[in-house]
C-alpha cells in the first residue's frame, strides 16, 4: 500500500485559523455587557455569564499569546 497521499495526521490547523478573534472578543464584551445588567435582577444568570465571559477572555489570551503580540492592557 502506497502513502505517498495519505494526509491524515499531517495537516494540522492552528488556533487562528479556526477562532475568529474578533468575534470572540465581541462576545466577550456583550457577555460582560449582559451580566453587568443582570446582576441586580437575576444574579444567577449574571454569574453564569461572567463565568462564560472568564473562559472566553482565557481563548483570547491563549490566542493573542500564540500570535507572539503583546497582551492588551484592557484584558
């Protein structure tokens, strides 16, 4: 059997290119955005939020870290 075709295992995609950045960081401002409203009436959801809003700030992190840039003093 010939593998001179075989790319299984081979290519491997990186975190840009299958994470949108800016779509993430505007997730994470509405999420944060959301909470903050939340937490006097629903203090439940607004944590749940914030919590979502923490992971997604750690992939931004994770993702501007492997672009070699500085990280953004808003973060």
């Amino acid at each position: 059997m010939n593998t001179q075709f075989c790319k299984v295992g081979k290519i491997k995609f990186s975190l840009n290119e299958v994470l949108n950045l800016n779509d993430i960081e505007n997730n994470y401002l509405k999420f944060t955005e959301e909470a903050y409203n939340l937490l006097q009436t629903d203090a439940g959801l607004s944590d749940f939020l914030y919590h979502e809003a923490s992971k997604l700030r750690k992939i931004i992190l994770n993702l501007k870290n492997s672009k070699g840039s500085e990280i953004d003093a808003a973060f």
